[in-house]
C-alpha cells in the first residue's frame, strides 16, 4: 500500500477485471485479463481486484496468473463472506508479493432480509469471523458491508467496528445499487469517521455504481469526508450502469487539485491507452462524448473550432489531450519499417508479447504494409491484439473461403474449414448478403447450432484500405460468447470472427466434460 | 411556460437540437430535427432550444420549421449578444405558440480578456443592450453569461442584476468548460439567490457540461438552491464530453423524489424510445454501459442474474426497466400483418410519416417479411428511418451491383449508378475487400473525391437473416458528411450508405454556389 505518511495521497483500487469482466459483454480470456493488468500496472494503480476466485475454475487461474506475473499493485481477489469462498481467494493470491482477501457481506434491511434472511446480530457475527479466517490467510484484507449506502446507520457503524476488530485493514462502503448522491454519501463517510473506534487506523474506500450518473461525483464527495481508497474500473464499466470511471476521478482530482487537494499515483498519460486497449479487448466501444476518453472529449483540438477562437486554450481548454496520452502523431510505421521499429512501437503501445508473438505480429505487418502505404498505431495495435488469442489450440481454423453477392443474383458463400484431426472440410449456402451465407456454411461445416444475436464491423483507422474489425456474439445453449478478428477484408474478419466463437464453444463443451464444476457456487451473486 | 405556481416543478429545456447537434458527429437534416422535435414533444419537455438560427440557412429554416410545426413546447433559438443574431433569432421563432431567444455573452475574466476584449463594464452594457433588443421581440427572454461557473462571484451577481432589470425572464448559469464541482457550483447558485435583487422573479437556469463526469451532480446540486431550470441534452450528446443527459438527470429526480422532492413534466416511458431514436439517426451509440438508456443498464433484468438471487426486485434495482420504456415485447409483426397493424406500429414507435412515406413503409416491410419470418421493432424503426432522408432529390441513386471475394481471388465489384440525367453509368474495381472495391467503383463512376474516415456495419435486431445497418463517414475538401442505410444484405447497405453521402456532397456543393452564405457568421462560437 502506498505509505500512509501522506494524508492527502488517495489509493485507486481498479475493479475492471472483476466488477468491470463480471459484466455482460465484457469477458476477457487468461491473456486478455495478464494484458490489462500490466497496462494497469504501468497506469500506476495501486490496487488490482484480479478477480473472484471461487466463481469458476478459470477465475482462481486468472488470479493466480496475476498474483504470480504482476508486480507492483497489490493483488487482490474477492470472497463472499464464508470459508471455501475465503481459502479459495487465499489460495489464488497467495504467490503475489502483496496479497489482499475482499471480503463482502449484505448489511441493508432488504438484503438481510430477502437475500441473507438473517438477523443483524448474525450479519454482524458472520462479518468478524469471516474477517478473522482472512486475516489467518494475509496481512491485508478488505472488508465491504454489501449495499452500506442503504444500511442504516448505527448498524453500519457497528458491523465496521467489529470488523476493524476483527482485523480489517480497509473498510469498503459500496454504493452497490447506484441509489446515492453526493451530500448524503458523504455524510455516511462523516459519520463513519467520527463515530467508529478505530477508523484512524484503516482506509476507508468507496465504492459507487452509476445507476444515476453520479458515481464520481458521488466517490470525490466521499474523499472529501476522508475516503482515501476509490474502488473504479477503466471505461467505467461494470455491473449494469457501470463503476466509477477511474479516468474521471482521476482527472477530476488532478485539474481541480486547487479544489480537492489530492493527489494519486496514476501516470495520467497512460489513461487513453489504456482505454483503447479495453475497448478493443471487450469490443465494449466508449461512446464518443464519454468524459475524458470519449472520440469527442477534446475536439475542439481536432480541428472543430479552428476559427480564430481559441485565442488562447484555457478559454475552452480545461485539461490538456497530452496530458491524458492523446497523442496526435499516430502515423509510424510504413513497408519499410524493420522488426526493430515495430518491436519497439508495440511495446510503446503497452503490449507485452513473447517473440514468437513478435514474430507472428511481424509477418501480419509485412503483409499489409504490401496492401497499404501508411501503418497507423491502431493497425499496430489490432496486430498486436490479435495474439492475444494466441495459444488457444482451435479446433478449426480457415482455409479457405469465397463470396458472391448482388442485386438479382443469388447470393452465395463457399468456406473450406481445417479440423484439428487434418481433415479439411468444405460446403457451401445460399443468405441474405454474404456474410448472412458465409456463417450458414460454416454452420454446415461445424454442425455447432448457434445463433447470433449481435454482429459489428468497423473500420480499424481513418482510410478505407485499412483494416476491419469485426465482432460476433452468438448464444449456444444460453450462454452467450463473442469473437473479434481483424483482417483488411471485412468478410475475411467476419468469418475468422465467428470461427473464433465457434472454436471459444467447441472448447467450452469439452472442457466441462472433463472439469466438474465443483468450484462455482450454485449462487453466484454480482459482488459489491 | 409550465405554471411557476408549483415551486417544486422543474423545468426541463431540451438542447439536443442546439448543443448536441453542433457536436462532432451528431449533425441532423431539417427532416430528423422535426421526427426528433416530435419525439421532444411527446416526452414531455418544456423548452426546446431548436438551433442557432444565424450559424446557417440551414439552422434558420429548422429552427423555423420547428416553431411553426411543433406545439407544446416554448420553442428557443440561440443568438450571441449583437443585433444581427437577435434579430435572426427572432425571425426564427416569430411563429411558434410560445417564442424564446436566448441570448450569450461570456463573463469570466478569461473570456473577456481573450476572447472578447471587452472590460467589465463594457460586458454589462452589452448584456443589458441585447436583452432589451430581444424583449423588443418576445415576452420570453433568456440570458446565458457564458462561463458564468469561473467568473467572479461579484461580477457575476452584477450582470444577472442588471439583465433581469433589462427584462430577462430565464437566468442561466452555465458551467461551459465543464469545471464546476458540486458543492462550490450549489454555493454560486446559493449567492445569486440571496444578493441579486428582483431574482424571485425569474427563473434560475443551470447548463452543464460533462467534462470531468459530474455534470448531472452539478445539476442536482444546483436545483437543491433553488435553480428551477435544467438545461440538458438526450444520451448526454453535445460540445466535448457533452452536456447533462436528459434521462439521467430525469430519473435521479424520480427515483430520489424522497431526497429532492422536485417534479418534472417528463412522461418516463419515452426515456428510451427517445434515446434509441437520437442513436438511430445521428449514428452516434450509446455505450453499454451508460446510466438508464444503456444496454446493461437493466441488464440483471435480462436473464443476467437469473439464478435465485432476485427474491426481491429492490435487492438489486433502483427503477423498473418499464418506468423508462424498455419493454421486453419485441416480436410485432409477420409475413401476414396488414398495412393497419404496421401504421400503428409506426405510430407507436413515435414517428410521424405521411401516407407516401407509410406506403414505402409497407413495401419495404413486405419485402423484409419474404425474408426472414419475424420482423421486430428495430426493423420497423429501421425501415421507418430511412424515409427520414426521403425527400431529397439524389442525384446518384443505385442500379445495382455485384462483389465477388475470397481468399486467392482478386476481390471485385462492379456498379451501376443512375444519374438524375436519366443515363446509366458503369464501372468496376478490384479492392482489398467487396466494400473497398465497391466504395472504388462508385467513386470510378461519380468522380467525387472523398476520403472515408469511418465505416461501421451493425445487425440491427438479434437475428442472422436480419437487417444491417451501414454508416460512412467521408471527409471532403476539409467538410465531413455521413450517411446510414439499412438492408438485409450488409453490402448493400454499405452501397446505399456511401451514395447517401456522396449525393450530400454534391448537392451540398450545388446550393453553395446558390446561396451566398451572407447569413453564417464570421466567428462561430460554441454557445453557453
């Protein structure tokens, strides 16, 4: 934890990869999920929520991954507030030089009530011992009263200070419904911090949800009673209307630093490249008047009001693109370029890829630099995350494949796909336009029946021989899944996209075959 | 406007047609500013602020359109503080029922000293003189010192004085860089309150922007002293990080009435139906995971959380998906559906087509039926939509085409375009995908240079044999146009979306040699 010897520095703890990847359409893979954390390691977070170990087999090895790769931030992983939920965090951070076990518990009469069906006095007895096995575990642990903004107030006192008691080294006060504002949250921190024995000896933290579109406003107004952890996430994502957006309390507290005076350990310059690298990881787009991050927060620098206005840039200017790492020199890379060049812009770009994946990465480059003149960053980038899939052994892959389509003719589509057996395998089928028919053939092929609910391309830079993106979500059996690829053709990028998705639930099946679930909890609840 | 005989009453003042549609991206035709005007109507806001009638002929004709055709609400334009905008301003609103001008002019020190040169004094005398100017005109008059959130308190104070006495009826006090802060933003409100006399007589007003992510905090702290006016926009959209969304302002208001005990005159259910409405035409998403229009905002109603956890609604949700029109019954109409059940569909989903623009309607929709067996309500939207561009004479429209791709093959397309001269034209290109070589076919046959900077396609229901909506955005001679059609087939609609702009690109090339621009203003400012 960053020294308390300054009373005025505030700890942002990042819950992306797990309040943030909870949420619908917002899955990463183990790669995906090492990816973020060390571009949120060299955003400078303090703390990595890395996930919710007892959830499933492949959570515990994603925490485990980041407890083991990650150094910097404290690890920490969540538990509800019962044994197994506990050792199995235990055990997922346990190889991180700083572990930390959050612990959470409902306190709010509806959720103790229809949820816990418990009373206070037992709410209260199960938080200590929960505190204490986790303290047996780690140094630090974290402990969150589930719905606090709606706990009422002298039993909320009471479960922090038994907590305290008990252990707890931060006392996390969620907002878990998005039901507060910022006079009255405050007012809940005052109270915490004049009435609980012990509170000078812990971090009190928020946590706030956006249900109102007060979720940042409603974390400052919290520090300004003496909070000094910010539990946030990049983008702001998260369950339903999404966390605290970290890149908007973060910017808030350093433009109005004369206001607030508070200071973070965040490297603000890194705040857009981290942004992209989420959006592009989820396919979650933000949207472009989003504060700070958003396509349009600085257009009036991109040529908007080039008419003599900004005389100068403070009259419309409150904080400065660079200072946010929006960089207006995108252009790098062309034909020419050596392996060198582009080793080191993709690791400028925050990627972190073995040499093999350089290498692959190299080659895609070499291709299209032959298809197009000029190589921008987001090509660079699409490139680089294209290996993130890397790894995964799939089950089929492209051979293949050719499209026709036009007004009055029948269009059509022809895939030939390679099994992991060697055999290839070709059909064909009729559709709507081609992409409709390219996926029926694959249906063919495969025999997996899925259907997609969401379909998307878009261009990956700003001219029409560049790349694109496309994204496939499709429902198997109630489960829904998504695939992303990028190719310079946007049928090519369609048909690896929804091959990615077919592979993600032919690997699935047979993964719960040989893995029984004994780890997930028959309730799986959203977590603070 | 609404009676000021109920204290409580919140008056809410739409500027999605002003602030939201001069930012990047969210440009609408005289056609959509009315389909949206209507749906501002049936939503229930008080004002509209419908343009700034001297930026163009354009915004003239729609803010004029909309006075005369659109009846409930005030109906505002935007003027700066000298004759020529006020007196445009007003010729604008002359017919509506209830005419507003409000009129600007920046007060901060910053604005004075560098953009406007002017001294204290001189700002004053100039408010005062262009208030009486627009009181000549209309009854109802507001006025904006712009920046007003940095300005001195003193100063501040001595211009709303004075304005009022000049006869401002509506005061606002807008935060236009996006830099104010809850409490010290309520304090100002506070302080005009208490010393500026003949303030009882007049509306407070707040306007916000989002740039540091609290512009709806910002809001509701103003209305807890006293302001009665909020200014905002639908989705958020507007200059930078946008203005105070609408929806969530809204519903804060609603869902917290045991907090703030304020009303508005907004019927909830449009909330949405709104929303998708502004998304569909401007082109311009809604993320995920935005507060109440998002698509996860609800989402732990939509399957997510169906494990038991739910024994209460309230455990988990703060308002009912239905409270703000997300209804889960999609599925409307079919194969057999006749042209009564499609007309009242139309209607229902808030559009206001005449009997020519029903009847293509219902030719399209039958077209649509043959293809796939369900047809949902973002098809209807869809097809009602693209009746929105209808009326404007094309001068290129598509004949037909085909595209051939294929991993190994020269990708191709070939066009065939109809001139408005009666004549066919042909030709063909190779690409590096079928939408790369059609967009280089096209361009091969109208010789128009343009550079496309973006291209999207998205599925528009959750079907395969589903619909698919194109957007390009193309960048000519410095002037960046979009255009959006919809087809089953997605190259198709690329096809059509490409010749929407390129045939605004030359009409609009057309009128400018028609119409000198005597009416646009030299310097073009962002407005309040």
């Amino acid at each position: 934890m960053p020294p308390p010897t300054d009373p005025n520095r505030v700890i942002i703890f990042d819950t992306t990869l797990r309040d943030g990847e909870q949420s619908p359409g917002c899955s990463m893979n183990l790669g995906e999920k090492l990816e973020m954390a060390h571009a949120l390691t060299a955003l400078g977070v303090d703390v990595i929520e890395a996930g919710f170990p007892i959830a499933s087999p492949g959570d515990f090895e994603s925490v485990q991954a980041i407890a083991r790769q990650i150094h910097g931030p404290v690890i920490c992983g969540l538990a509800r507030c019962n044994p197994a939920d506990i050792d199995r965090a235990a055990d997922a951070v346990k190889d991180a030089a700083r572990p930390r076990i959050h612990v959470f518990l409902a306190t709010s009469a509806i959720h103790r009530e229809f949820k816990l069906r418990m009373t206070p006095a037992e709410v209260a007895a199960k938080a200590v011992e929960g505190v204490k096995r986790a303290r047996d575990r780690v140094e630090d642990v974290e402990f969150s009263p589930e719905d606090a903004a709606r706990t009422e107030l002298d039993f909320l006192t009471e479960v922090v200070e038994k907590a305290i008691e008990a252990g707890a080294t931060t006392l996390n006060i969620p907002d878990t419904v998005g039901y507060a504002v910022p006079s009255h949250y405050a007012s809940i921190i005052r109270h915490l911090k004049k009435h609980v024995r012990g509170i000078e000896k812990c971090v009190l933290s928020v946590h706030c949800h956006d249900d109102l579109g007060m979720a940042v406003a409603n974390s400052l107004a919290a520090l300004g009673e003496g909070a000094r952890q910010v539990e946030c996430t990049v983008n702001g994502i998260g369950e339903r209307a999404g966390n605290t957006s970290l890149e908007e309390v973060v910017m808030a507290l350093h433009t109005r630093r004369d206001f607030y005076k508070l200071t973070t350990g965040i490297n603000t310059r890194h705040l857009y490249p981290v942004s992209r690298k989420l959006s592009h990881i989820t396919g979650m787009a933000v949207q472009r008047n989003k504060a700070i991050v958003g396509q349009n927060a600085f257009a009036h620098e991109a040529g908007i009001h080039q008419d003599g206005m900004l005389k100068e840039r403070s009259t419309y200017e409150i904080m400065k693109p660079e200072d946010v790492g929006l960089l207006r020199t995108e252009l790098v890379l062309g034909k020419h370029s050596g392996r060198h060049a582009l080793k080191q812009r993709v690791t400028d770009l925050g990627y972190h890829l073995t040499d093999e994946q350089l290498n692959r990465v190299f080659d895609e480059f070499k291709k299209l630099a032959d298809l197009k003149k000029e190589i921008y960053d987001a090509d660079i980038e699409a490139l680089a995350e294209n290996q993130l899939q890397a790894g995964t052994r799939n089950v089929w892959t492209l051979a293949g494949f050719t499209s026709t389509a036009g007004t009055g003719s029948q269009t059509s589509a022809a895939v030939s796909l390679r099994h992991q057996d060697g055999t290839v395998r070709r059909d064909a089928a009729v559709g709507n336009g081609p992409i409709d028919a390219l996926f029926k053939a694959v249906d063919r092929v495969t025999g997996v029946p899925v259907k997609v609910i969401d379909y998307r391309v878009r261009s990956v830079t700003q001219d029409m021989d560049a790349m694109g993106e496309a994204q496939v979500e499709i429902d198997h059996e109630g489960k829904r899944s998504k695939g992303r690829a990028v190719s310079v053709d946007v049928i090519e990028a369609s048909a690896l996209a929804y091959l990615e998705v077919i592979n993600r639930v032919v690997s699935r099946k047979s993964r719960d075959r040989l893995k029984p679930t004994d780890h997930v909890p028959t309730e799986v609840v959203p977590g603070p």
